[in-house]
C-alpha cells in the first residue's frame, strides 16, 4: 500500500535522483516472495526504470512498483533489511 501524500511525480523524482547511484534493491513479488539484488538504475522512460544487476542483467519495472513499496532502494554501506 502507498503512503498517504505520495504521488507518481515525486516518485519518478526519487528514483531519478538515484540515477547511476550503486544500491541494494529489494524486490517484493506475488504470494509472498521477496528478491534482494545488487545493482544501480541505469534508464528512465515515462513510465517505467530500469536497473542494470551487478550480474549485467537488465531489468525493467513501474514507478508504481516504487510508490507502492514493492520495490525497496537501500544504500550499499548498510545492510538491507531481511
């Protein structure tokens, strides 16, 4: 669920200030699961980022995914939370 007073520009504000900026990603998807990567936003379109994995893999996701909090930025430095 988002949070109140959250809107899809300064979600795509957020992630564009992380542009190139190494991070670890968390990834929250369907019936539970939960996916950590490595990685740094590569591209932005009007719709949809994506994020280039330390492994060279690309992948692309909504802004909503941010908004909502299915998708998790946390700095490198510090472990993510489990």
């Amino acid at each position: 669920m988002r949070e109140v007073g959250q809107d899809l520009t300064a979600t795509k504000e957020r992630v564009k200030r992380l542009l190139g900026v190494p991070a670890i990603i968390k990834i929250k998807s369907a019936r539970g699961k939960c996916e950590t990567v490595n990685g740094q936003i590569s591209a932005l379109f009007p719709a949809v980022f994506s994020i280039t994995l330390d492994d060279g893999k690309t992948r692309t996701f909504p802004y909503a995914d941010v908004l909502t909090g299915s998708i998790l930025f946390f700095n490198p430095n510090k472990k993510a939370p489990q």
